[in-house]
C-alpha cells in the first residue's frame, strides 16, 4: 500500500488551545455508500425588508457615495458571490404579505411611500422593488426565490406580478416591463405561495390554506419560455412552524391526491432556535451555559426534519415534494439600543457552530430536504454580513457557508463516529458532529464540529475507499464561544489552515475545542 503523509503547516490556530490532553476518537469514512446529493439550494438566503437587510445593508441607491453598482453596494456582492448562494428568498417574511409589487415598479422618483408595520413601522421607500432585486440576484450569481402576497393580496395581483417578471410575449405588463429597463423576461426559480399563513400570513387554518393553495397554484403561472421542463418554476407551501404535523398531514394528505389543476413541490417549514419566545438570549458577552443551551435547542432541528419527514413519505413515498426550512437560524434578545423590529443582533463562534450543526442535519436528510434559507442574509438576525454605512464586517456564520461551498450539489458520504458527550450542568450535547461528500471532481470533503468548548479531539479516521494523495483542511474556531468579528477587529474569527496526516487510507488531525474543520482530500 502507498504510503504518503501529507503535512500541512501549522499556525496561529493552535494559539487559542489550552493545554488539555485530547480524546481519541475513531471515525469512518465509507465512499462505497454514497447517499443523496446535497442540494446546494440547503444553503439558500433570505432577505426581507425589515431593518438594515435591504435598506442600507444591500441598497444604498445609485447617488450614494459608498460603491455600488446601480445602487446595490459592491462590497457586499461580492462577499455574496463567494458565498455561491443558490438562491435568495425576498420580499419576506410577513413583509410579503403586505407587499404589494406594484409600489416597486417605475422611475424612482415617482415610487409610492408605504409602511412598514410588522418591522418597527418605518416608511418603506419601495426604491428596492422587482428590478432591483433581479439585479440582485444576477449580480450575485444567485436565483430568485419570490415570495407573493396571499395574505392581503389576491391571486389576480399574484399572477399578474408573474406575468410581469415572465412574459416573453408583448403582453401589456410585458411591455410596461421592458419600459421599465428589462426587455427581456426574468427567471423566478421558485415560487413561495404565502408566508407562515398561519400567523402573521393571515391566521389562517390549514383548511383555509390549502383552499388559497390550490387556486394561487394554479393561477400564477411563470410564462418564462426557457423554464418549461426542467427548468420549471418550483412552487412551495406554506408549512408549519414547529414539530406539529398537523398543518402539514393537511397539506400532504391533500397533494397525495391532488387534480391535475394544482401541484406544489416543496413543503416550507420555519424553525428559529431561540429556546424561548420572545428571544431573550443574548448575542454577546454569555459563557458556557448560554452556548450550550442555545446549541441544545438548535439540535432539535433533527426531531422537527424527522418528524416532517416521516408525513410527508406517508403521503409522497417518491419524496417528490421537498421539505424547504426556509427560515432558520438563531433569534436572540436585540441589542442594546436598536429598534426592536429590526432584529438586530451580534454574530458568534457559536453562531458558526450552530450553523455547521444545522447544515449538516439538512445534508443527512438530503433526499427531503433540498432547500433552506437562514434568516436573514444582511443585518438581520443570523447574518452573513453586518454592514454600518459605508463598512462592512463578515461574520463567523458567514465564515461556515464559505467553508461549506464544496458540499454544494455533492454526493453526501456516511461517516461513521462515536460523539461522545459534552455536558454542562444539566445540558449533555453530543461533543462532536461530522459529515462528508464527494465533488464532481472526485475530491473527499469532511467537514467536522467540536462542540466542546474547552477540550480538544484527536481525530483517527479510516477512509473506506479511497487513499488520497494529498489533504488540506481548514479550521473556524476563536479565543471564546462569545467571539465575534467587529468592524475594528474583522479577523478574529476567520478560518486558518490546519495540518492534517494521511497515511494510506488513514487520516489524523487534532480538532481545537468550539471549532468547525473542513479537509478536502484529494485521490
Ligand atoms: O425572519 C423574521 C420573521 O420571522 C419573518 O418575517 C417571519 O416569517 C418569521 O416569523
């Protein structure tokens, strides 16, 4: 057997360690078992107008004096097309069943002013309406994920806003489009019929739902030639907000034998963890026991997928429609000093650690879920970015789904581990959490999280199927689980490579305490 050991150099990583013994831990790696792809649309964003999310944070206007590309800031951009976001979901949130399309359509100077009543009753400006999003999206590299209004709209104004964005014929709005700067029809990947209609959407039942469901399904229609067939619209109810299957058993029970006239091909669900209502943790300056109960309450994201999961194959066995978690992420108490509806908070290493644990519990359940949206992408809630007139700061959350870029559209590898646990008072956490895939090139990527805060972890993992060439990893971890990246002190929690041997088909690493590594192994 070829024996090759690959080292990689050392730095400054191991700086934050403190000197404990670390605990061995036997990991396996089976390419002979390859699972369901890990659809790229699992790491989906979300940008609602509420707070700085668009205003400010993503729209700065034309006239501004911070760098922008027709008004859309050009340093965000391009942290976003890092990112390779698959897809953004926008207006909202309960924003979007307020919204009304039409506001956001026509010179800039002559958009109506409305408000805001769900996020802190501001005026919204409506300068940031269809045209900009688009823009938005194609300057990312990214898909437009709409969100129409079934709450206070109608399925009328819903088509017609279809019809507007789509039509490559001269219908009138078609027309009206092109007049507005954009001849050519755009593309609206998917569709998102309604928004928690059961709370802020509308207070409706599930019966009352499903009812709007079948006529908004049928009538708002995309029009957009080059999406017929596999490039088709994908529609997504509305879901629950919990682990309740009610809502849900309606739903599919409903799908299971729908007409002809309707279809949907995702079924959303929202899940925030935010242990309890309304948020009360705090985003910074917290130890050990606020890191682990946030990370307890994140984890249950497993219970509600499997839940989910296990009705919708009751009613769709060929697993057609998807389970969309399309909003999730932390929710905590808002800082100190902002508008509490605009949901501002900080960003952590241990956002970063929950959002590793979030994906990877997507990733397990790929065949289901195939698309997610963590709320909110710009200055809202778990952002990717936070942004202060003209500066910017990346987060640590930002830092996993950069990481996390080469689990996009691979084929998800059962690992194999014993966790072990981390437990702080009356909190046992597994102490470790891993997944692994396979490019389209052939390279190996594991991704590992070391949820204990104070003790590192030997890894010795045993890879059924491959003896790689070569491995280079990187790790995301920072001097404390409250450690955040500022716009003075933007690199404390950036990642930094980490060695990584590999004899044969034997690998070995040392994980540091609250970390997330990503190796790629190359064959
Ligand atoms: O993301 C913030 C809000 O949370 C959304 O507008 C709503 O859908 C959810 O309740």
């Amino acid at each position: 057997m070829r024996a090759v050991l690959v080292c990689s150099i050392l730095i400054a990583a191991a700086a934050t360690a403190p000197a404990v013994a670390a605990e061995k831990v036997q990991l396996s790696v089976d390419l002979s078992k390859a699972g369901a792809k890990i659809d790229r649309n699992i790491f989906g964003q979300f940008a609602e107008h509420l707070g700085h999310g668009i205003y400010e944070g993503v729209w700065v206007g034309p006239d501004s004096t911070i760098p922008n590309t027709r008004g859309i800031r050009n340093d965000v951009v391009a942290a976003l097309r890092a990112l390779k976001v698959p897809n953004v979901r926008w207006p909202g949130g309960c924003f979007a069943d307020n919204y009304h399309w039409r506001n956001g359509i026509g010179p800039a100077d002559k958009r109506v002013q409305t408000l805001n009543p769900d996020w802190g009753g501001v005026i919204e400006p409506n300068t940031f309406g269809t045209h900009e999003f688009m823009d938005l999206v194609n300057q990312i590299g990214s898909e437009a994920y709409i969100s129409v209004n079934v709450g206070s709209g109608t399925p009328q104004e819903a088509a017609e806003w279809l019809e507007y964005m789509t039509a490559a014929q001269p219908t009138t709005l078609a027309r009206q489009r092109a007049t507005n700067g954009h001849a050519a029809a755009y593309k609206v990947g998917y569709l998102g019929i309604g928004n928690e209609s059961w709370a802020c959407g509308g207070n409706m039942t599930a019966d009352t739902y499903l009812s709007q469901l079948k006529i908004y399904s049928r009538f708002v229609r995309n029009y957009n030639p080059a999406q017929e067939g596999k490039q088709q619209m994908l529609k997504i109810a509305v879901g629950p907000g919990d682990a309740n299957t009610e809502w849900t058993e309606t739903i599919m029970k409903a799908y299971r034998n729908h007409e002809w006239s309707w279809d949907i091909h995702g079924l959303s669900v929202h899940s925030y963890t935010v242990v309890k209502w309304p948020p009360s943790y705090a985003s910074v300056g917290f130890g050990a026991a606020e890191y682990s109960q946030i990370l307890k309450s994140t984890l249950e994201m497993e219970d509600l997928v499997t839940k989910q999961s296990a009705v919708m194959d009751k009613y769709d066995p060929q697993k057609k429609v998807a389970l969309v978690v399309d909003e999730w992420g932390a929710w905590y108490a808002p800082l100190p000093g902002t508008n509490p509806g605009f949901l501002v908070q900080q960003n952590s290493l241990r956002d970063a650690i929950l959002a590793s644990l979030n994906l990877n519990i997507f990733a397990r359940h790929g065949d289901r879920v195939r698309m997610a949206n963590i709320a909110q992408m710009v200055n809202v809630l778990q952002a990717m970015i936070i942004t202060d007139k003209e500066k910017m700061v990346l987060t640590p959350t930002y830092q996993i789904f950069r990481m996390y870029v080469p689990f996009q559209d691979a084929t998800f590898v059962p690992v194999t581990f014993d966790a072990g646990t981390y437990t702080k008072g009356n909190i046992s956490l597994p102490r470790l959490d891993a997944i692994a895939a396979k490019d389209a090139s052939g390279k190996l990527w594991l991704a590992i999280t070391n949820l204990h805060p104070e003790e590192p972890v030997e890894i010795e993992a045993d890879l059924v199927g491959i003896a790689p060439k070569s491995a280079t990893g990187e790790t995301l971890t920072a001097p404390r689980v409250d450690s955040v990246n500022t716009f003075e002190a933007p690199n404390t929690v950036v990642p930094k490579p980490v060695p990584v041997k590999v004899q044969g088909s034997r690998l070995a690493l040392k994980l540091e305490p609250k970390s997330v590594t990503v190796i790629s192994l190359e064959q």
